[in-house]
C-alpha cells in the first residue's frame, strides 16, 4: 500500500518552514533568492541543507564536483533517488530546484515519523550549478556525476566573474572525496516547479513530464570599429551594438516564423566601453537556442549561424563564436512518466503529460537510470525571478506525489536481489 492510502502525508508547515529558512538566507528584494553557483551565499545555503540532512540522521557525502548526496541506508542496494538544486540565477525565486530538494528531506522525514522503511535506500541529491549562470554549461553537477564530462575539464571552466570552478569550490569547502562520476541510482524522480504558465492555465496540478528540451547556448562576440558618435558618418560604422540588436532581433522573428515549440533569447549583452557617446568597440551576445527536436533545433543552429555570417559581412565586424552547452532533447522513461500520472491520479488531480521547456538534473541522470520529473503549477509562469510563485496546496500536491512514487520504486518483487 502506498504511504497516501495509509493516512501518511508529507507535513506541510515543515516544508513551508524550510523554503522559507532557505530563501532567507540569500534574501533579494520581492521575496526570492540569490545564491550563484560556488558563491559565499550557495556555501551558506548548502551548509544548512546538509545540516538538515545531519538532523535527519542520512549518511551525507560530497563528490568531487561539489555534489551533495543524503542517503537514508534503510536497505541495501543502489538508491531511489531525488533531488534537484539549491543554486540560483540572480534575480532567483524560492522554488526553482529548492522545492525538489527539500521535497525530498520532506518525504525521508515523513517515512521515518511514520516508521514506513522503504525496501532500497533512498536519498536526495544537491547538484552543482544546474543553472549555468555563473559557469556554463548548466546543470553542470549532475552532467559530471554521470560522466557526460570529465571531472578535469569540469574543474577547469571559468566563471562569468573569471574564476576557476574547482578553486570556488576548495574555497567554499565542497571539493568532496566522493568520485565523479558517481553510481547510478535504481531510479531518479525529480520534482520541480513547471516555471512556465500551462498548468495554472489550464487548471491542471501534476505535471508528468515526458522529456526535456534540446539546449544550445553559444557566446558570440561582435568586434567592430569605436569611434566618436558626433563625428562618425552613419555610412562607416562598423557598430558592434547595431549587430547585437539585429542578432536580438533576428532570433526573435526566427522564433516567431519556425513557431511549435521553438524558442530564442538573448539574455546578455555587455557593450564595451559602454559609454554614451562612444560607437562600442567589441559586445558580447548570449544566444539561447530551444527546441523540443533535435531536427528543428539543429535547423534553428544553422539559420542563426548562416545569420551570424550575413551580418558580419554586411557590417564590416568580426565575429568569434563559443559554444557554451549543448544538450540534444531527452525523453524520460515510459514507465515512470505512467507512474507519475497513475499517482498523481489516484491523489484525485489532473494530469497533464508534457515537456520541460527547461534543463534539469533528471535530464542528466536518464542517461543512466530510469528517471523522469513531477511538475506543480507556477503563478502567471514566472520564474528566474523573484516573483516566482506556487501555491502552497500544489506544492503540497506535488510532494506527496513525490512521496508514494519513491516508496513505489523502492519496493522490491518478493523474490529480488539486493541491488
Ligand atoms: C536552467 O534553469 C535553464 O536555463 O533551463
Ligand atoms: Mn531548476
Ligand atoms: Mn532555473
């Protein structure tokens, strides 16, 4: 029998108390939080969610990139596992990867005050720097944990600000004994925020979410000619900021014609030497690239680079290009995503079966365990802003989802192995 059927339900006060204990330690105006990844605020953040782990009485470990494992050695075996980020953008809310660790302590917590023992461990995973805004590529923690990239070239990345990820994270003090890559769990299940307004919209609280996105992010770098802006003839400017706004513009309209589920940003722009009467020498352009197939994603790579190639010629400019992520669409497991929608169901919510317009942890750990996401509903769809908001009756909703979905997963068949 599931822990629902059996009365047991996660506590809600004590997972509204530990969202708020954490965003309050990063406090940003409007009520989120910013804790960039390897930061003074990610360390004060991450040394209060393993303390809770210490509280709960799980065996915590950190790997060599920084990742945070609590594992309740209830059974032996590999363990069912969750977990998500407790990093943040700048301008971050109080959900966004939070919710699905803290989800997770919350659904241990339960088991254990209930004295239910799940038949394998379970546990629940910190990853480092899934939002990719301080060090690219994004979800970089789980990446390394299971081998997608060397711990090596992984330690090596710089940081928007210049530093070097394996000296932040000797600083902070999570340059952890545990290896990278790591072994894979029996399952994963991750629970997140949707971060985009489909739910809400439509009324709908679970989100079984099917797949992921591809991302493709690249930095481009525009040199041109600065000069005087009084004196300079519009006919031989060479302006690296008209050709950052045309990239803008240019990624929009591509958006707007492919249409489906193809999206475009330009998130970041730095203009040097950034000054009023100055045609900018160099700028630097973030693209952000989506799409739900590979085929179309790949399509969208090229009219952008065929773009690039125009303008460049057209405006007298250099262009240099550096790939920052690329992730091709992934597709969870079947049977988990039917899992998540029969619970979901049984809990008496609709369901809706649906990509993640976003990265994830989970979508690094299917490529070695059965995984799949549980999606609750975001307020008017913000997110990766202080704003973001989900009722506390749909976080509720999702946890105890969350709940009998890891209890399911660490049963065992009456005759199994212990593995
Ligand atoms: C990660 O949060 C992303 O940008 O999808
Ligand atoms: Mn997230
Ligand atoms: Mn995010």
């Amino acid at each position: 029998m599931r822990p629902t059927d059996r009365g047991v339900r996660i506590d809600a006060p004590r997972l509204r108390a530990r969202l708020d204990d954490l965003a309050e330690i990063s406090p940003i105006p409007g009520g989120g939080s910013c804790r960039l990844a390897l930061t003074d605020e990610d360390r004060a953040g991450r040394d209060v969610v393993r303390s809770w782990m210490i509280d709960l009485g799980l065996r915590v470990q950190v790997d060599a990139i920084g990742n945070i494992f609590g594992t309740w050695d209830c059974a032996p075996g590999a363990p069912v596992m969750t977990g998500s980020h407790i990093d943040t953008v700048r301008t971050g809310g109080r959900y966004d990867g939070n919710y699905g660790v803290l989800a997770g302590l919350e659904v241990i917590e339960t088991l254990m005050t209930a004295g239910m023992t799940p038949s394998r461990p379970l546990s629940v995973a910190v990853f480092t720097n899934e939002e990719g805004a301080r060090f690219q590529p994004d979800m970089l923690g789980s990446l390394a944990y299971v081998g997608g990239v060397s711990l090596e070239a992984a330690l090596d990345i710089r940081a928007i600000d210049g530093a070097r990820l394996g000296d932040e994270l000797t600083r902070i003090g999570y340059d952890g004994p545990a290896p990278v890559p790591g072994p894979a769990p029996h399952a994963f299940i991750e629970l997140h925020i949707e971060q985009g307004p489909l739910l809400e919209a439509e009324g709908v609280t679970i989100g079984a979410v099917d797949g992921v996105q591809g991302i493709s992010w690249q930095e481009v770098t525009i040199t041109g000619q600065s000069n005087h802006a009084g004196t300079t003839p519009m006919r031989l400017r060479h302006d690296p900021a008209y050709v950052a706004a045309s990239i803008a513009v240019f990624l929009r309209d591509l958006a707007t014609e492919m249409g489906g589920n193809q999206v475009c940003t330009v998130g970041k722009i730095d203009l040097a030497p950034n000054l009023i009467n100055v045609v900018p020498a160099t700028a630097t352009v973030t693209l952000d690239v989506r799409n739900t197939d590979e085929e179309l994603l790949q399509i969208a790579e090229r009219r952008v680079s065929d773009f690039l190639d125009d303008v460049a010629a057209r405006e007298g400019v250099k262009i240099e290009r550096r790939r920052l992520a690329r992730f091709e669409p992934v597709v969870f497991d079947p049977e988990l995503v039917d899992r998540v929608a029969k619970i979901a169901g049984a809990h008496g919510h609709d369901v809706k079966r649906m990509p993640s317009g976003a990265g994830h942890d989970a979508q690094m750990l299917a490529r070695v365990c059965p995984s799949a996401m549980i999606f609750v509903p975001s307020h008017l769809g913000i997110s990766h802003n202080a704003a973001e908001h989900t009722d506390d009756e749909d976080l509720v909703a999702g946890a105890n989802v969350l709940l009998d979905i890891m209890w399911e997963l660490a049963q065992r068949e009456p005759n199994e192995e212990s593995s």
